[in-house]
C-alpha cells in the first residue's frame, strides 16, 4: 500500500526562502525604472482599458517564480513509497468435545453448565481466526455437529443451536474423545487438539476413556480436559407438575481418567468451578496454542521527481517565448 510522499534530499526546501527574495528583487526593480510619457491633457486617456499585453505584464515572472519552486522540489526528490507483508500462518485445527448430557443443566455456573459453556467456547472461536476449528457433541452417544473448517460463523451459528437432550442421555466420554479424534487424526495440520469439556464420570459407550486417550496419543493430538462443576452440591432443575424444582446433586467427575488422559497427550487437565474460572482455562489454552505467524515485510520506492522537473522546463520555455514574442519589452 502507499505510505507517502517523502524527500530523499529535503534540504534543498531551504531554497524556497530564495523565492520571496526574488519577489522583492523583482519589484524593487521594477519601482527604480519608471516609464514617463508627456500628454497635453487627460480627455484622450478616457475611456481607456488596458491592453492584454499590459495584463499579462507580470505573467513571465509568475512563470519563472512557478518554475523555480518545481524545480526546488524537483531537487529534494520526492519519493513515493508502496509496502506490505507477506504472511505465512502455522495452522493449528482444533476440534471442541461438548459434554451435553443432562447433568450439564446444573446451575451451578451461569446461567448453566452447557450455556455458558457454550459462550466460552464462541469467544475462544473469536480469538483463533487463523485456525480451522470443529465441533464435536456428546452424551450417551457422540455426533460431529461441524467439521473442521476456518467459516467461524457457521460454527459459532451451529453452537446457538446445541442444547441438552439432542442425544440419547448419559456420559459416553470414551465415545465423545474418539469421535474428535476421527475428525482431526487426517489432518495435515501442524499442530492438532482437542478440547474435551465435561462434567461427569463415563457410564456408557463401548470405547474406554483411557483407550480414547491412547489413540489420540498415537496420532500425536494433544487433549485439554476440562472438568466443569462446582465442589460438593450443585443446584440441578427437575420439572414437576408444579413448576421447575431444584435440587441439590452430587458433582462427580472423574478428575482421575480426565488427568491422565491430558498428561499422556501433552496436553493438560483444568478444573472450571465458576464461569469466570471456565474463562481463564480457555484463556490459558489460547495462550498455549498459539499460532506461529512469519512476517516478511517488503517496500518499493518510486522516485517522483520527473513530473516536476518537466514541468518546471514547461514553464521557463513558456516565459523565455513570451518574453521574446508577445511580452517583449525595448531597453
């Protein structure tokens, strides 16, 4: 892009003090050599109106006065710049795990576990714009609700839809990390991860936690697990005949499987407690993976100096032909 006009030798500006010598030298001497003619009276000069050649008296010095200050800045050679930057990003493919069992409907974040996972989850999307990102769900059974792709919109817009009960209930962890794992083991990405958010302990599903685990090991993905859930007793809503009713359930996360899962990965285990807390963790891992960007910065000068000099050339032939023809004036 064009960032301006500079001068390669802009001490030769200084120059254009000269020009309001020239003005006063001009008129100084044109005020010592006054012109007189002798009338007998004033009644023939009635009516009279200067000739266009009285007019354009003054133009070959406005032409000499317009030709020397292009050639000042012809002198200083202005020079127009064009830079830029040729980027080259280190991908980094991403697949979210989203635990959306029911037990994910406890308030004890806000305004629950699964909605403000969810929120989360969209600013994380916002702050990895270099990064291809999926989305995998998960319960009694697994679903990829989005492929791995770099259109955030579509992913975040597919987030707005996701809720409890979509699946068959229960906490198929095992199914849910292998299903990631399936989405993202092909890729040719640089670096590969996947975020498993959950809050209870597996109690279904014919993959192992720990199997899930190994294989993602195998094809050298990392696992971040987050364990969502207050300690002790979380408010849990049960529709009755009555309304909504709260009651206090017991927080089991298998933190054990969850750790080990992480640590043989390369990855690591979080605990989120809070929504403020679970912000922080996907802060943390922001930080973790970040994409490697290699900037090589390129620019181009262009010497802008060749109008003005023809200009200025323009200008003093201009006024050395009017000064010799239509302008010229006797000693």
């Amino acid at each position: 892009m064009m960032t301006g006009i500079k001068f390669s030798n802009p001490e030769f500006l200084w120059l254009f003090l000269a020009i309001p010598v020239m003005i006063f030298v001009y008129w100084y001497l044109r005020s010592k050599r006054p012109s007189y003619l002798n009338f007998s009276g004033f009644r023939m000069l009635q009516g009279y109106r200067p000739s266009l050649r009285q007019r354009l008296l003054h133009l070959p010095f406005v032409l000499r006065i317009l030709a020397a200050s292009a050639l000042i800045v012809a002198l200083a050679r202005p020079q127009s710049s064009s830079s830029g930057q040729n980027i080259t990003t280190q991908g980094i493919d991403i697949v979210m795990a989203l635990d959306i069992s029911a037990s994910m409907l406890a308030e004890d974040l806000k305004p629950n576990r699964i909605e403000a996972a969810k929120k989360v989850a969209e600013q994380f999307i916002d702050s990895r714009p270099n990064d291809r990102i999926g989305l995998v769900v998960f319960s009694g059974e697994s679903f990829t609700q989005c492929p791995l792709t770099t259109d955030h919109a579509v992913i975040k817009n597919l987030f707005k839809g996701i809720q409890s009960g979509m699946l068959a209930d229960g906490t198929a962890i095992g199914e849910g990390l292998a299903t990631a794992v399936n989405r993202i083991r092909n890729s040719t990405a640089k670096s590969k991860v996947i975020i498993l958010l959950t809050d209870g302990v597996n109690n279904i599903g014919a993959i192992a936690p720990l199997t899930a685990g190994e294989i993602a090991r195998t094809f050298g993905i990392r696992v971040y697990t987050i364990g969502v859930g207050t300690k002790g007793l979380a408010p849990y809503p049960f529709k009755t005949p009555f309304g909504i009713q709260y009651q206090n359930m017991e927080v089991q996360i298998d933190e054990e499987v969850l750790q080990q899962i992480a640590q043989e990965s390369g990855g690591k285990y979080f605990r989120a407690t809070s929504t403020a807390k679970l912000k922080e963790i996907y802060d943390d891992i922001d930080k973790m993976e970040k994409t490697k960007i290699s900037v090589t910065e390129y620019s181009h000068k262009s010497e802008e100096f060749y109008p003005l000099a023809f200009l200025a050339v323009i200008l003093l032939g201009i006024e050395v032909l009017l000064r010799n023809t239509l302008l010229k004036t006797l000693p």
